[in-house]
C-alpha cells in the first residue's frame, strides 16, 4: 500500500495539474477551478467562482447548445468534444463528465479542456505536406497510366469474353441444385455480379404471371444512388417495344436518337426513367413470351455490342430455369398444403360422425316412438302451427308442459321441420344427469380431466354443433347451472 495523500495535497494536485479544469453545477456556475485556468483567463482562481463557465470561456450571455456541459444537464452522460475558444486563444478537447451525490443524481459536472492548438498545426502541416506529395505522385504516374489503359484496352475484349463465359459456367452450376428458397438470393447476386463486371447501372427480370396474365417484375438491382425500376404497364408505355419482343427481337438503343418515329410513346416514357441506353431481351421457354430481362444506362450512353447480346440472353434463360423450378416447388408445396389441410378436415369430420355414430347406437337403444303426431283438435293444430313457426328460425324454443304432454315429440317435429334437419337430434334428459357430470357431459372433458376421465370424451354442446339440442327437463339443473 502507498501512502495516502493528505487533503490539502489534493488542492495541490488539482492546482498543478496543466489542463484547464473547473467543477461546475447543474446551473454552469464555478464551484472550483484550477490555477491553469485562472492563469488562462489571467485572474484568481477565487476570482472566477460563482461566475457562469459559458460567459467566462464563450464570451457568451446563454450556454451553446454544443456546450458538452449543456448536453450533459440534458442527459447525464460524459461528452468529450473539440472546439476553438477565442478567450482562451486556442484549439482545446473539452471532456465534461458528471458529479453524483449520493443517491446518485448529478449536482454538477467537471469540466476539462486540454490545449491542442500545436496538434491542430501540425495535423494541418502534415496534410499538406501529404497532398503535396500525392499531387506529385499522381502527375508522375500519369503517363504510366496511360500507357496501361492503352495495354489494357488491347485486351479488354478477349479478356471480358472469357471472363464472361467463366461467370456463367458458374452461375449455371450454383444454380443447378440451387434450393428454391435460395433462388432470389443468388438471383440477386447474380444481378450485381453482372452489373459490376460489365458496368450496367441497371437491370430488371420480369415473368408474366399466368391469372391474371400480366407482367411482373421479379427481380431488380440497381447501382448505389440510382433508383431500382417501378412497377410499369409495358402495354401502355412502351407499345412498339412489347410489339418487337413478342416477336422474338431484342429492344436496344445505344441512344434514344436511334428509336424510330412511330416509337414516339416508348422514347417519352424512356426518358421519363431516365435512360440513355437501353436493352431488353426476351425469354422464351415455350411457344409464348414468359420472361423479359432488361439493361440501362442513365449516368452516360453506352454500346451494346453484337457479341454481348447472346450472352447477356443466356444469362436470363438461367434465371428464368431457375424461377420456374422454384414456381414448380412452391405450387408442389400448395398442393401439399391442400392436401394436409384437406385430410386434417377428412379427420376432423370422421370424428365428429364417429361421436354422432356413438350417439345414435345409444339413441337406438331407447324406445322412442313418437316420429309421428297424430290429433284434430283445434289445440293440437295450434301448437303444430306454432311448430312451423319456430322450425323455420335459428331462434332456442322453450317447450312447457306436464310430463308425458309430448314435449320431446314436439322438439323431433321442430328439427324435422328446420333446417338442421340432416343433423341428428342431440336429446339430454337433464333429470337423469348425476350431479357431479352434468357440466362433463354438456361441455365435454379431456383425458386425465378428473378421476376416472380415461379418454377425452366430446360435449353434447359440441356434438350437438350444426344440428339441434334438446335439453329436456333443463328445470331440473341447479339454477347455477341453468345459468351457464
């Protein structure tokens, strides 16, 4: 352990130190500063307290709002920033961090500025003395850089052509066994590698789709700062050039001049996107027109040559492949979508007919003869009547009457009557109901729901779904229960 410093040797330190520093509460007063920043403002330390930081080093009657101090009331956080300060005749890096009392909210902040006025001068010197040399480098090697273009360009054409030929080969592999979520991403991909390696600003893939039949742009890629191409009507905008490609030829200009006069509606909406020079090749995997892949110049004309244009064609008949192997996939994958969704309905009707089969082999059990009512008295033909009123609604009914009075009879006639009458009746007799079962049987329960629930068992409610209910003596539920 080293020895501690005393409390007044803390004040000599903090007088000793050479930066600028003064402690500052929230409202930008001195609390204290040290003699190198009373030195530099040529008074006393004790002379600058209680005076506000901003008129004392900005010479100003409010705080800058680029003050670190300013921006340190605002959030509590350290800012560190550079600035020149006319009072204190320099550059200086200001670095305000926050005093905390002791729960931990900031009373104030330490101001420190460091002078790096020489830094700044010799920054400045050895910058210029850099450009100075790069501006004589950069003329000395001027005329070698000529003579390398002059070399280059001699090769340029056999160069590209094989380098061409290199990047479809890959293409072509990477896209052989290219998985169909994958086939956007290297499509892309492939759209910039073209365009960086053949200089294009632009250049689009659209298919036409088949309901309804339209073309749809697919995939896009421009260069940084140009904009990607918006969704168009070709038939409208462009009616002499989809007239061309559905004949099989190419669209291509190396300059709008080279349109010819009954292309008049085409070179508006040409310069209406921009272009300078232009080229759209059509694809055909069939008898029709199915996919247009296009190339643009805006910053500056440019010529398409004879040899490219094969070439630029097979690289959309790789993509085109490519899209329609993925639209291949992707209607096998609906169909077996469909397919799952359609067994998952399969199954889910075949319980359901299963649980009304289990019912009616129950209901057969029981002796249930009243599919006929037979009466010609005025109150029979009145509540069959009523029973033609109500079948024909959705509406719950309530039948009152003694027992014996033919209310389940009367129920059977509504739900021949209505509309649910392909459904079987589902009867509860609500009497014969344990006490303890009556919610179990009316909503159902899953298996392991309660002691002695060994399977999961459908409700009468559910059961009962599309077809017609009959809770017969439902007087007979608690009133709780009558409730739910």
């Amino acid at each position: 352990m080293g020895k501690k410093i005393p409390p007044n040797k803390w004040e000599q330190t903090f007088d000793a130190l050479p930066d600028l520093i003064m402690i500052l509460d929230r409202d930008h007063r001195v609390v204290e500063a040290n003699r190198a920043m009373a030195k530099k403002l040529g008074c006393d330390p004790k002379d600058l307290l209680g005076h506000p930081c901003y008129k004392i080093v900005h010479g100003t009657k409010a705080p800058p709002q680029w003050c670190p101090h300013t921006q340190l009331v605002s959030d509590g956080m350290v800012h560190i920033t550079e600035a020149t300060e006319s009072i204190l005749d320099g550059d200086y890096k200001i670095t305000v961090s926050p005093l905390l009392d002791d729960m931990g909210t900031p009373w104030g902040c330490v101001h420190i500025a460091r002078d790096i006025t020489d830094l700044k001068s010799s920054q400045k010197e050895i910058k210029k003395a850099y450009d100075e040399l790069d501006q004589r480098v950069r003329e000395r090697t001027a005329s070698l850089e000529v003579k390398k273009r002059q070399l280059e360009t001699s090769r340029a054409e056999l160069s590209e052509r094989i380098g061409f030929e290199e990047f479809l080969s890959n293409l072509s592999t990477r896209f052989a066994a290219l998985p169909a979520e994958r086939v956007g991403e290297e499509v892309t991909q492939g759209h910039k590698l073209l365009e960086e390696y053949l200089n294009i600003d632009r250049s689009t893939f659209s298919a036409f789709s088949d309901e309804p039949p339209q073309l749809k742009k697919l995939y896009s890629y421009a260069r940084k700062g140009i904009e990607s191409v918006p969704s168009i009507d070709l038939n409208e905008l462009f009616p002499w050039s989809i007239s061309k490609l559905q004949r099989k030829d190419v669209v291509v200009f190396n300059s709008l001049d080279e349109l010819p006069a009954k292309a008049t509606t085409d070179r508006r909406s040409f310069e209406k996107l921009g272009l300078k020079s232009h080229l759209t090749i059509p694809i055909f995997l069939g008898e029709s027109l199915d996919c247009l892949i296009s190339f643009g110049s805006i910053e500056k004309e440019r010529v398409w040559t004879l040899g490219l244009i094969p070439r630029l064609k097979l690289f959309g008949e790789l993509i085109a492949n490519a899209v329609s192997r993925k639209k291949a996939v992707e209607r096998q994958r609906k169909d077996e979508e469909k397919l799952r969704r359609a067994f998952e309905e399969v199954s889910a009707l075949k319980k359901h007919l299963e649980a009304e089969s289990a019912y009616l082999q129950h209901e057969i059990k029981l002796d249930h003869n009243f599919e006929n009512i037979i009466g010609q008295s005025k109150a029979l033909k009145y509540v069959l009547f009523r029973i033609e009123q109500v079948a024909k609604t959705d509406s719950p009914v309530l039948l009152l009457g003694e027992t014996g009075t033919g209310k389940e009879l009367a129920a059977r006639a509504i739900h021949s009557l209505g509309k649910r009458s392909s459904r079987p009746l589902i009867k509860v007799n609500c009497a014969a109901l344990p006490a303890g079962l009556i919610e179990s049987e009316l909503f159902g329960h899953e298996k392991g729901a309660f002691t002695g629930a060994l399977s999961t068992q459908v409700g009468r409610f559910e059961l009962a779904k599309g077809s017609t209910l009959f809770l017969d003596e439902i007087g007979e539920f608690p009133l709780e229960l009558q409730a739910k």
